[in-house]
C-alpha cells in the first residue's frame, strides 16, 4: 500500500528532494533514502561513506554550513517556510 501511495503522490508532487535541506539550497545535500531505498545495506552505506570518505563528509558539512547561512539566526521557521513556497512557486511557472 505504501508504495502505491508514494507513486501517486510523485505523479501529483513534483519536487526534485523531499527533505527541507535539500530543497532549500536546490541540491542534494544527503541522499534520500526513500521507499525501497531505505533498506539496512543502504543505510550502512551511507554511515559508512560519511565515516570513512573525508571529502564526501566535508561537502556535506560545508553544505550544512551554507544552509546556516541561508537560514540566519532566529526566525529560522519562518524562513524555511519561505523558502519552500518559493520553491514551489518555481516549480508551478
């Protein structure tokens, strides 16, 4: 039943990224393990690319880093939510 769901809901959502991070800065920051895609090997895989590939980390933290930037200090809700709706604006143009 899940995964009838999901496919609906790809054919009516249109986004690139589902998680917040991503679709704030339009890339991806960190794989998304959807659906069949989060599976204990996937997720092992990651862990362990996160652990052991130095340079696949620190793009992940200068990203995250980008992503403190782009949100400022407080009000930080607020402007995630913007943030979204100009996404989504974007993508119904």
């Amino acid at each position: 039943m899940a995964a009838l769901t999901y496919a609906i809901a790809r054919m009516i959502v249109k986004v690139r990224y589902i998680s917040l991070a991503n679709l704030i800065l339009d890339k991806l920051i960190f794989r998304e393990l959807i659906q069949d895609q989060c599976s204990p090997d996937n997720i092992l895989t990651e862990i362990r690319r996160l652990l052991e590939d130095s340079p696949y980390r620190g793009a992940m933290l200068r990203d995250y880093a980008t992503l403190r930037e782009v949100l400022g200090g407080g009000g930080a809700s607020e402007k995630v939510a913007e943030k979204v709706v100009e996404t989504m604006q974007g993508f119904r143009q």
